[in-house]
C-alpha cells in the first residue's frame, strides 16, 4: 500500500514587479513562512513544497509546464499576497493538467490599527488580488477549491488537507490498473459500462483477464507457503471448531496469494471477479478478496470495475486516517421503528471497517456451485460514514454519495455467515432511497467511516464528474428539478 508522504503539493505565490525588489522580498519570505507551517501540519498527508514568487506570464506558463511534468507532483496552491494582473495566469492555468485550490488568506491574521500605511496596503492586498484571480479561474470555467480563512486556523488547515487528499485520489485514478477475473455478470447494467470513456475521463485502465491466468499462478505456490499462510490465518482470526476446516481453508489461502502475486506482479491496483465465471477455482475468493482490500487494493463482485476503482481511489484518498473503507452493497432494510439498511455483500466486506477481531467462518454460498469458501465475519463500528456510488449516464459519468449513521444491529446475528454494517441513511431511509434511485446509484457502494462528503466533493470537482449529494438536507422536489 502506497502511502502520501512522497507526493507533493506546490504553493505558488503570485504578485508583479510594480512593488519593487524589496516588497517582492517580503511576499517570498511571506509566502515561504506560510508554505512551510501548511507543511507542518498533520492534517495535511502530503509534501507542501514553496515555489518562488511568480510576476511574469512567463514564470507563470513555465511553473505549470513543470507541475505538469513532476511525477510526484499531484497539486497546486495558488495565493495572490499582492494584485497579480490575471492576464498573467491565462496561458498558463490553460495549460495546466494538475488540479489547483485557490487559497483566499493573508499573511497577518489582524491590521495594525495605529501603524498601517500605504506600503503596508499594498503589500498585503490579497484581499483583492485574489478577486482578480478569481475572476480568471470563473472566466476560463477552471475546476478549482477555494478556501477563505487565515492560514494558520485549523478550519482553513482542514480544507486545505481535504483538498490534498481529493489530489491524491485523482492522482490515484491516473495511474490506476483494474484487473477483471472474467466479465461482467450476465444481464447486468449497472455494473458495466464503457470503459474507454472512463480512461478518458477518470483516467485509469481496466482490461480483462481469463480466470485461468489467475489459477496458472495459484499452482505455482508450494504446499509450505500455503501452510504458512495458513498459520498466519489461525493466529490473526477466531477460527471456532465447526469452520476449522483444513482443505477449504487452505484453497483459500492458495486463492490469495495466487491473487496477491498476479496484482503485485503487474501492478494493478484494484481487481473484479464474478461468481459466473470461476472455472479452475475451487471456490469464490472470500477471504483473499477481503485480505487484499485491508491491503489497500480496489475490489467490487460481479465485474463491477467501476466500484472497484472508486474503492481504491477512495482508499487512497484515506490512508492515515481513522476509519475503514470497504466495498459495500444495500443488501436488505429493516422498515420497523426507525427504517435502516442492513449493508453486506455475499463474501467481499474489507476487515478495515471491522469493530473487533474477526471470525474465521466457512459457509455454503448457495449460488456459484462451487465448494464453500471461507470468509470474514464482523459488524462495522457505530459513527458516521458515506456510501458512495460511481455509474455512467448517457452524458457522463455521475457520483452519488448518501451521508449516513452507522448504528448496531438490534440484534444478535448469529445466523448471517457475512461481514455487515447497520446504518441509518440521511435524511431518512423513505427519501434517501428515493433520491439513490431517482438519481441512478448502483446497489454496489464504496462505503468510508474515514473520508466526509466535502472529500468526495472536491474528488468530483477535480475530476469533472457530476456529483448528487443525499444528506440531511435532501428534500425530493428539489433534487428532481436538479437531475432534470
């Protein structure tokens, strides 16, 4: 699992030669000062790395032809400490293929009252070089996140690393690789879908697989390095006597790291398979899949690629935060007392949503026709959350999230041979289910205890992507009037 700490976001000062040599001094030991505290911060996963002060559309152009070259740069923070004339900025913010956040701060948090002069006035002015910029970023249509507020306040801090790791998960989905065991499960819209137009648009590529590449790996593991992750199992999880069963268990553990080293091998970041299709493997990929997604990697049932990448994306966007993320399904509702969902999929929900350890437990499946697989047992931790939906509409890609409240089950479960999260969706489970169908979500979901819908916000805007938010505030007339 990658983490964030080697990708770097530039903070990027403009202003102009009209103030002289000593004032441009002051605005780059400002802007520095300012650069280095972002860099300091922990809610900032990423690299802040100073750039020097830009004055001249050449500086300008020629700064974003070199983010747009950077590997690891994933972002740009722009701040006008004095009047920068926006012409400036035109050919170089029409040029530049990296996302940007327009920050709206100053270098002091208060006026000196008994001293302030005019020096003082024109050096610190972002209050209207920033409106200048502004105007530009609206006039070209840009993409961006503006967040207002003194740089040094944690609610200004806050955006700013929000934004970050909305960055990071776009830089994330332009290098990512999506493997397809097989192909999309029969007869179903939703879960497919063009996948060329998502390369164009999000960026990462998704190429299918025949599921006997993935069994040609399998068989060139020893028994040795099956039987030691199968101790490693034993030590990890609760294993009760009746699911203690060694040859269903040590299928699984071959199905891993046969998955493990494919993925690794060829760098993928995110993976499908489908029940339908499994011709070589002695049973669906339960704990593997679920092992591989604590890991970090991308996954979602029956084909569904999109899901798939919108789970790693979303995992990436996450590291380091508290909270599990996991593919999710709205499996069944509870419409008794106060309405909820009962959220789970047939085998695949990731242990990093799990509230204690996890139970070891061999089922049947009851479809697939293969011998039962092994699988993670556990209920996800109270706390709020989003679930989140990627699908394609006939003009573009759309992503739907709901906010909602993990909560207990009423009950014990004793019964449910799944991994499982009980959650009340905002503003009630009558309208949010509404507005998901009304808006075209999938009944596949990334579901996030770390990420809040301003990351999934910022992700969008980032990405061009239409984005439908179902929260406290969601009422249905309004949100019809929104999709038409």
């Amino acid at each position: 699992m990658m983490n964030l700490s080697h990708l770097e976001v530039w903070f990027v000062t403009g202003s102009q030669h009209l103030y002289g040599a000593e004032a441009l001094a002051k605005v780059a030991e400002n802007s520095q000062r300012i650069a280095a505290s972002l860099d300091a911060e922990g809610a900032i996963p990423t690299k802040l790395v100073f750039k020097p002060v830009l004055t001249t559309s050449e500086q300008i152009r020629e700064l974003c032809r070199e983010a747009n070259n950077a590997r690891n740069c994933i972002g740009l923070v722009l701040w006008m400490h004095t009047f920068s004339p926006a012409k400036m900025w035109i050919a170089g913010l029409k040029s530049l293929a990296k996302p940007f956040l327009h920050l709206h701060t100053q270098f002091n948090r208060e006026l000196p009252w008994s001293s302030i002069d005019m020096d003082f006035m024109n050096l610190n002015q972002a209050a209207h070089g920033d409106r200048e910029f502004g105007f530009i970023t609206a006039r070209l249509r840009l993409p961006r996140k503006v967040v207002v507020g003194f740089w040094q306040d944690a609610d200004t801090v806050a955006e700013v690393g929000t934004w970050t790791r909305a960055a990071a998960g776009w830089h994330e989905s332009q290098n990512l690789k999506v493997a397809r065991f097989g192909d999309n499960m029969r007869y179903v819209a939703v879960t497919d879908g063009n996948k060329v137009s998502a390369e164009a648009q999000l960026g990462y590529s998704v190429n299918g697989y025949g599921v006997g590449d993935l069994v040609d790996r399998m068989n060139q593991f020893s028994d040795s390095e099956v039987d030691k992750l199968l101790a490693e199992y034993r030590d990890a999880y609760t294993i009760a006597q009746q699911h203690d069963r060694p040859d269903s268990l040590r299928s699984a553990a071959r199905i891993e790291l046969g998955l493990r080293a494919f993925l690794e091998e060829d760098g993928f970041g995110a993976f499908t398979d489908t029940f339908q299709d499994l011709h070589g493997l002695d049973q669906l990929p339960g704990i593997a899949v679920q092992r591989l997604m604590a890991d970090g990697y991308g996954f979602a049932g029956e084909g569904d690629w999109k899901t798939a990448a919108l789970v790693r994306i979303m995992k990436v966007m996450a590291l380091g935060m508290k909270g599990g993320t996991s593919f999710m399904e709205d499996y069944t509702y509870d419409f008794g007392g106060i309405p909820k969902v009962l959220g789970s999929h047939m085998l695949e929900v990731c242990p990093s949503i799990a509230a204690g350890k996890p139970s070891l437990e061999v089922h049947p499946l009851g479809i697939g026709g293969k011998a039962d697989p092994a699988r993670l047992v556990f209920t996800a931790p109270s706390g709020p959350a989003v679930v989140a939906s990627l699908v394609e509409m006939k003009d573009g890609f759309r992503l739907v999230v709901n906010e909602v409240d993990v909560v207990q089950p009423d009950e014990e479960l004793p019964n449910l041979p799944v991994a499982r999260a009980v959650w009340l969706p905002k503003p009630s489970l009558k309208v949010a289910a509404a507005a998901w169908i009304y808006a075209g979500g999938a009944h596949h979901t990334s579901f996030s205890q770390a990420l809040t819908t301003e990351h999934l916000e910022d992700f969008a805007e980032i990405s061009g992507i239409e984005l439908i938010v179902i929260d406290e505030d969601t009422r249905l007339r309004e949100l019809r009037r929104q999709l038409r």
